[in-house]
C-alpha cells in the first residue's frame, strides 16, 4: 500500500452539504475510510445503510463477524481494515491471544473447530470465491441458514473495503494497532 493517501480523505469542509450531512450524526464521522467514501456521494447513503445491516442487525455473532473482518484484511494486507478491526475484534470478546493467531490461519494450534472452520472459508472465498464441501459441510454443522449467507457477505464486504483503503491509500488513524509482519 501507499505510504501516502492517493486521494484525500475529504475533511469537513471540503464535503459537500449532503455528505456532510450523512457523516456528522455518525459516531466514526472522523473515519478516513468514510470520508473517502463521501467522494463518492451517490453511494455514501446506500453503503452507510448495508454497513449498519451487516454490522449491527446481522445473523451471525459479532465475535464471528469480527474474525472474518480480521482474516481479510489479514488477506488483502490491508493496515487500515486491520487496525480498525482488532479493536472491534477485542470488543466483540476475541482475545489478545485470538487476535495475534489470526495471521496464521486456520492451521494454526489454538482454534476451536468452529472457528478453525471460519478461518478456512475466509481463506477460500478470498482465493477462489467459493468454498469447498469440506468447510462447506463444516460451517453447515454450526450455522443457520442465514448465518451461511452472511458468511460470505462479511468476508466480501470487508474485502471490499480493504480494496478501497489500499487502492485510495486511506491513511490509518493514529493510536490503533499496526497490521502484523508476515508470518
């Protein structure tokens, strides 16, 4: 990624009036990512709309959400998702320990099979956009329905937003943690 933003985050002043608007009753207004987005304002309003779905009125726990947020912006090596999600990640209830697994993947000693599983399905859906029958039959044993259809749905969006904080250079904010080296 760039070290430098490739595209401003647009500050205050420089939104325009709906932008503005959209931003300033939102708890992370000061969000980079969202005020990159704001460039874009056709799309502001619609992508504030499925954040909030996904995130707060979704099937799957937010300890489940928060995993898969970390292992694609593990995967798309994306500094800003990864520091803005290992703190989401601690207050979903994942541990210290938890979250400095992460970037070694579900082969790793320490998952639960639930989780082991999870991981697995990041992975596949990052690299082929589809999962096995194996992690198939392995989340099929866990998860509802609808929690199967937001499982991708996480693992996209997120891999979404980290294509769009690299690509921009979305600058992260200071006092958050630093994406891992590699492992």
């Amino acid at each position: 990624m760039k070290s430098e933003p490739r595209l401003e985050p647009g500050p205050g002043s420089r939104l325009t009036p709906l932008a503005g608007s959209r931003l300033e009753p939102l708890a992370g207004s000061q969000l980079a990512i969202l005020r990159t987005l704001a460039h874009d304002e056709p799309l502001l309003a619609p992508f504030l709309g499925w954040a909030a779905a996904l995130a707060g009125r979704g099937a799957l726990p937010r300890r489940t959400s928060e995993l898969l947020a970390l292992r694609a912006a593990w995967n798309c090596r994306s500094a800003y998702e990864w520091g803005h999600h290992v703190e989401y990640a601690r207050a979903a209830g994942l541990s210290e320990a938890e979250i400095a697994l992460v970037p070694s993947g579900p082969s790793a000693a320490g998952w639960s099979a639930g989780d082991r599983a999870l991981l697995a399905a990041g992975d596949e859906l990052h690299a082929r956009q589809q999962l096995t029958d194996a992690t198939w039959s392995a989340l099929r044993a866990a998860w509802s329905d609808a929690q199967l259809v937001e499982i991708p749905l996480v693992v996209g969006h997120y891999t979404m937003l980290s294509m769009l904080a690299n690509a921009t250079g979305v600058p992260l904010e200071a006092g958050l943690p630093a994406l891992p080296n590699e492992r």
